[in-house]
C-alpha cells in the first residue's frame, strides 16, 4: 500500500529572469489512463503515443495488467496493450494499489465492477480520504456488491460483480465526468442500454474513445446545459492506435507563469483545445491575456493548437459557476493569475473542489494567505482581490499530496517580491514529472531544496 511516500521535498521558487522559448507539455492524463483501460477491454492490440507518463497513469496500467492485458512500453510515451475483451477480466490476488489517482481508481471501480470477480482498492493518505460513494451508488444499482468499504464509502474497498451486470440510466449528482465514466465503463460488460444523464457536460473523453474503439454512443442535449449519453452494451471493442493530445491542464502552469511575470514571451506546442477543457482560456482572455491559438489542427481526433502567451497586465473577472466543468482542475492556477490582476476575481460555485487530491478550496486559500494576497472564501466562492505586485515569502504551502497545489504555488513565486517555497513537490510526478525541467529551461528559477 501507498499511504505513505518518501521523505517531503520542500521546493522553491523565485522572480528573475522573464519567460522565453517553446516547449511541449506531455500526455492528457484523462485521455492517457483511459487508453490503457480501453485497451484492456478490447481485443487485439491497441498502439498508444504520448502517453503521460506518470505516475497516476502507471498506477492505472500497473491495475490493468494485473487483470490481465499484457502492456509494454517500447520507447518513452509509446506503449502497446494487448487486452482481454469485455467480460475477459482476470481475478486479481492482490489489491489494486492507485496510489494518488481519483480518475484512475474511480474508472476501474466501473470496469472491474461489473465483471463477476472480486476486487479490492487502495490508494494513498489522499485518496484514502476521497469520496467513492458516488461511484458504488449507481455501481449497487447495476447489480455490483461492495463486500467492504473504509468508513464514509471510501478506500480501501471491495467489490464483487455480478453474473450478469444490469443496463440503468443515471443521472449524476454531481458534474463529473468520473462518475459518468465508470458507469459507461460498467455498463460495457451488460446487456442492453445504459444511459448517463448529466445536468452539466463534462470532459467527453471517455465517449470519445468508447466510439474510437467500435462501441455505439448516443449523446443527446438535456436541459439547457446538459447531455444523455447512452451506450450499447456488450460490444466488441478492437485494439486501435490512440495519438494522446497534450494535457491542457499542464499547460496551464507554464501559461499563467508566463501571463505573471513581466517580459514573457513563450510558445506551448500543441495544447488540446477540446471546450470541455478550455475555460481557463475563455477566463484568462476575458481577464486581457494575450494568447494567441496557432497553427489549429486535428491530433488524434481532438483539435490541438500552438499558444503564444506574453506576459499580460490582468483585470479581475467573474468566473460562472457554470464554466467549472471546463476548468475544474484549474482554480488553483486561476487563483495564481487573479493576485496579480487589477480588481477583484470571483469564482462561483467550487464546491467540487473540496474533494479533489486535497479540499483544494482551503488549500488555495492557506497558500494565498502565506503570500500576503487579500481574498474571502464566501459559501463555495472562493473571491481573489488582485494586486500587480504580490509580496509572497511566508511559511511554506502545505500541499496536503495535492499536485496542482504545488505547481500553483511554484509557479506564483516566480512573479512575488519575495520567494515560495511548497513543502512538498513530489506529488508532481503524478500528472506532470517534467514540469520543474520545463520551467527552467523556459528560464525559471526553481529549487528542489531536498537536494544540496
Ligand atoms: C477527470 C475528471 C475530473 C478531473 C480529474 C480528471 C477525468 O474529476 O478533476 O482530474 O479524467 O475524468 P471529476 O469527474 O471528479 O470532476
């Protein structure tokens, strides 16, 4: 088990030199663990490119061999899965260990669910504290038994499928696409119809490659925001080869650090421009970003472009609580761009963010409190009151095994007055290990101080 990691690596970061040069972000994490799920359900061999390398997505592809496709990693960021089919699933001896990984873990709550075999699931001191009921309700309703749970419907738990896993429709009480995906996922191995009624979209990756695989998806509008995705189960799914697009989310810290500190001037190659994941753009544009989208083209079947960003003066915005799908994971970076803008940035309705890798809400506020930044969480709006020049120093953030919370924090020192430092940036490895190389060779000053 992986309650616990190594000893804490603070890492710090400094202003000095501006920003400058052209760099390429690795792997969607989204897209990246679901390949290696979709390739375990398929028959024949699917050929992945990009894949993030990670160490969530490795937990994921560590899950998936073990119940039974044989993965091989032929150069860095291309894999090969040779997968069992749907209703293939071997029985694991051993517990499933997803260290810091919600998507992945929640995801293969819903393959290994619905397949008559018993399955236990543990992750880290972060994961072990994330709600997972959301994923057994509608999972019990296809028929699927949790044989054990830690209190509060959390990890580590057990569950054992049913003979035959049972078609339902579902709305989702909350928008996520990691509720929507493990019931998809389930509903892969029944007979019948599924359908997934959400009230706000969500990512569409996982109904993206459900077709790219050879599965039949009906998605159709519901309400005024939302969607019915409806599957077709029992399908036979057929290795293919998958390009994954470059993480937007990941790009957002190389872009906001470029927006904050003064004569940046950087290029990020090939970002995904998917607009279920764009809404720090939309945001940061209407906020007087300069960024330009160059150079847009087809990758893999998402739409990726070129984005210059140069270093931009910011006016405080309010961001709808109905664009946090778009851009849950990234109001930490948000928060970052709006104590450097003139005004006041209001971003509405964040409960969500109280059950990511860290209650994220409290963790942005503690940090932007170290760094001397005036800001209020009112219910679940989290109000920023900006400044062009932000003091920073203080204690180091605690991170709480949050990745995102430490490339913020990094990423803000690079623009205060006086250095951040994190105490903890080993959760980087998680979504994005060549993030502190990256920076620098954009001309970052940042310091892992676990090493002399
Ligand atoms: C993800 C969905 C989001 C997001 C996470 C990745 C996915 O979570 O925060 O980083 O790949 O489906 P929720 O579905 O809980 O919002």
């Amino acid at each position: 088990m992986s309650h616990a990691h190594g000893p804490a690596t603070p890492v710090s970061s400094r202003s000095g030199n501006a920003l400058k040069g052209r760099i390429r972000v690795p792997g969607d994490k989204s897209i990246s663990h679901r390949s290696m799920i979709f390739g375990l359900l398929s028959i024949g061999e699917t050929r992945v490119e990009g894949l993030l390398e990670g160490d969530d997505v490795l937990r994921t592809a560590e899950a998936c061999r073990t119940l039974g496709a044989t993965i091989t990693r032929e150069a860095p960021g291309r894999w090969r899965v040779k997968g069992v089919g749907i209703g293939g699933l071997a029985e694991p001896e051993n517990l499933l260990d997803f260290g810091n990984a919600g998507t992945g873990s929640r995801l293969m709550m819903g393959v290994a669910g619905s397949h008559p075999i018993t399955t236990t699931f543990d992750g880290d001191a972060s994961l072990r504290k994330r709600p997972m009921r959301r994923i057994l309700d509608p999972l019990v309703k296809m028929g699927v038994t949790v044989v054990s749970e830690a209190e509060g419907g959390r990890v580590p738990l057990t569950l054992r499928g049913p003979k035959e896993t049972l078609p339902i429709t579902y709305e989702t009480p909350a928008a996520s696409a990691q509720i929507k995906s493990a019931i998809l996922l389930a509903g892969l191995n029944s007979p019948g119809r599924t359908t997934v009624i959400e009230r706000e979209a969500t990512r569409d990756h996982t109904e993206r490659m459900l077709r790219h695989f050879g599965a039949t998806v009906e998605v159709v509008p519901h309400g005024p925001e939302g969607r019915a995705i409806t599957l077709q189960g029992q399908p036979e799914l057929r290795g293919t080869d998958i390009v994954v697009p470059t993480d937007p989310s990941s790009a957002a810290f190389p872009l906001v650090a470029a927006l904050i500190t003064p004569g940046s001037d950087v290029l990020i190659e090939g970002v995904m421009m998917n607009p279920l994941r764009t809404g720090l753009i939309t945001t940061l544009l209407e906020m007087g970003a300069s960024i330009e989208r160059l150079n847009e083209r087809d990758e893999g079947g998402e739409t990726v472009a070129d984005l210059r960003v140069r270093h931009s003066r910011l006016s405080g915005v309010t961001v709808p609580h109905g664009r946090a799908p778009a851009m849950i994971d990234e109001y930490p970076i948000l928060a970052v761009a709006a104590s450097f803008a003139e005004g006041t940035t209001r971003m509405q309705g964040l409960h969500e963010l109280r059950v990511k890798e860290s209650d994220r809400l409290a963790a942005v506020a503690a940090g932007l409190a170290e760094a001397g930044v005036d800001h209020e969480i009112q219910g679940d709006d989290l109000i920023v009151h900006g400044s062009s020049t932000v003091r920073g120093g203080g204690r180091p953030v605690a991170t709480h095994l949050d990745h995102r919370i430490a490339m913020s924090f990094l990423v803000m020192g690079l623009a205060t007055q006086e250095p951040m430092t994190v105490d903890d940036g080993a959760m980087i490895m998680t979504s994005f290990p060549s993030f502190i190389p990256l920076m620098r060779e954009l001309g970052a000053t940042i310091q892992d101080l676990s090493r002399p």
